[in-house]
C-alpha cells in the first residue's frame, strides 16, 4: 500500500508527542520548547537523554541515537510495524485509511510537479511496455464473472483484453496512449470489502504520467473516425458495458475533467460531436463551466447526459441501468 507522503506528515504534526509521551512516561520541561525523561529504550539512563521538542513535534535521544516522530516512537515504545503505526496515528487523528492511501498515477504527478518545480522534468519518464511480455503473458486469460454478472458481455470484455491477476486479485487491463503504446496495467481489486482492508479501489501498475489519453481509445479510434462523433465516460467499465449495447464510439477520461491534452487530442482527431457521459454524482454547472470545455465547444457539438427524470442512483454511471436507460438519457443531454 502507498500513502500520500504529506499527508503522513500532516497527521504526525497533529499527534501532541508531549501530551502522547507524557501518558506513560513523566517529562520534565527544561527551556522553551524542550521536555525530558529517562530513555526507555536503553539501560542506565540516569541523565534523563530522551528530549521531545515541542516546536518540532519530534522526539530525540542523546544516549541511544534514536528519534524522529510519532511514527518511529511508535515502532520503538510498542513494538509496531510502520504499517501499524500509519493506522494508529490515523485512528489519533480520526480518519480513516482511505484518506491517505495515493494511487502510483498520483505519487507520479506529485514527483513530475516537483521536478517541474526544481526544473528537473527529464527526471520523469513514462515506460514502454510489451503488450505480451508485459501483459498477454502475465496475467490470466479469465472473464471476471462478478463483471459478466454486471451485464458485460463475453465479447465485449474480450475487446478490452480483460484479464485476471490471480496473486493481488485483480481483475487487469492495459492502458495504452494515444500512439498506441502500451503505458501501463491497471487493476481493479476483487476484495469486496477493499475499503475496511484498507486496499485501494484501482492501482496503475506502472506510472502513466501526463493525462494525455482516453482508455479504449485504440478500440474507439475506428468508429470515432467513421462518425467524428465520440461518448466520453469516466471509466473503462462503461465503455464495456456500451460496446455489449452495440456502441463502440466511446471513451473513458479517468477522471471528471478533461485535461488540456485530451482536448487537444479529441480537436486534432476532428471530432464533430462529444457527449460527455460522467457518472450521475458530477455536477453540470461545473462540468458546463470547466474551461477545458468550453474550449472544446468551439471546435465541436459538445452535450453533457443529464439524469432529467431520475433514472439513475446516487453514483450510476449513465450506463449502469441497461440499454433503454441509457438511450434515453442520451436523448435527453443538455447540449452547451
């Protein structure tokens, strides 16, 4: 699991270490910002060598050289791993695991803003996969039958190249960018109860890098030509349930916004028509108001699925109801 490193930070801060160290072991202040006690961790310690600092939060022992913050204290005074201390400074802070835990895409655009930042861009890169070595190869020639059960069809979850990783259970598919080079693997776990495990929803095996791709673009590409018209989704999952309904012009942007090289994309590409199909729960002014959008309209038809009669639950994407549904939700988009 990998957690957002600032946010880490954030929570260490907001633990008091002198109110948390003082509960079992008495501190005596000694200046400003420095309290001390006898060292727990090592023998004889007469001098009373263990210092927390108040205007660091941290903890220090001048005998036995150890110190840091609340995470390390932890792992010395009760024996925790790193992974316990992460869920007992989360629970101090009231929160829950999910809060912290980064996906690698994110920790990516983390690391690319920070060589940005330091002028350092090259310092990233996106790797190129082999489609067999790296994924046909790999991965187990399975249909999930939990997506079968959703309503996905055989031939549709075939198209995708929907696979299984059997040792993180996982059901897999490959990302690929616009050139059609193989960027990466993401899974989507099968644990059902993946949010009180503490396990992230979907993982990118690999870093992707800038958003300069729509999933199942390369399976869109030739009826989007045909039509010079493309659906776009928020997730690859309904773009397989639309291709079982016999709709194969339909994309999936990962997120609820269009980033500047998407846009660029679906405008070099000369579509004429986009409708913007994201899940029920995204909001329509925003969506209208977004200037990547706007920006689009000036080039194409744009029109954004809007669930007009409540036919959709709370998060439904506009896929998730059937066939019918979703045709008369397209009927009834808003068009900008």
């Amino acid at each position: 699991m990998r957690y957002d490193r600032d946010k880490l930070k954030t929570m260490a801060e907001n633990v008091n270490l002198v109110e948390y160290i003082g509960i079992k072991y008495p501190l005596k202040k000694c200046g400003l910002s420095i309290y001390r006690a006898h060292c727990p961790f090592h023998a004889g310690d007469n001098t009373a060598s263990l210092t927390v600092h108040t205007d660091t939060n941290s903890w220090y022992c001048y005998g036995c050289k150890r110190g840091s913050d609340i995470y390390d204290w932890l792992r010395e005074d009760e024996g925790l791993s790193f992974e316990e201390a992460v869920i007992k400074v989360i629970g101090l802070n009231g929160g829950d695991v999910n809060d912290i835990v980064i996906s690698d895409t994110v920790a990516f655009y983390k690391e690319l803003n920070k060589a940005v930042r330091e002028k350092k861009p090259d310092t990233v890169k996106r790797k190129k996969l082999d489609l067999y070595r790296d994924y046909l190869d790999v991965y187990e020639d399975e249909l999930p039958e939990e997506w079968l059960e959703e309503g996905m069809t055989e031939d549709a979850l075939q198209h995708y190249r929907i696979r299984i990783d059997k040792k993180y259970s996982r059901i897999v598919y490959p990302v690929f960018d616009a050139e059609n080079n193989l960027i990466s693997v993401k899974g989507r776990t099968r644990v059902k109860n993946y949010k009180e495990c503490g396990i992230a929803k979907y993982t990118n095996y690999y870093k992707i890098g800038e958003l300069d791709f729509f999933q199942g673009w390369q399976q869109a590409l030739p009826e989007i030509i045909r039509t010079r018209k493309v659906i776009i989704f928020e997730g690859i999952k309904s773009c397989i349930k639309a291709y079982g309904f016999g709709i194969g012009n339909t994309i999936a942007s990962e997120t609820s916004l269009l980033s500047d090289e998407q846009v660029n994309l679906l405008i070099k590409t000369g579509i004429s028509e986009v409708i913007i199909a994201w899940d029920k729960d995204q909001d329509f002014g925003k969506i209208r108001n977004n200037k990547n959008v706007k920006k689009l309209t000036s080039f194409a038809d744009v029109s954004i699925v809007v669930d007009r009669f409540g036919l959709l639950g709370e998060k439904d994407a506009p896929v998730d109801k059937g066939k019918e549904v979703f045709e008369r939700l397209l009927e009834g988009r808003r068009r900008l």
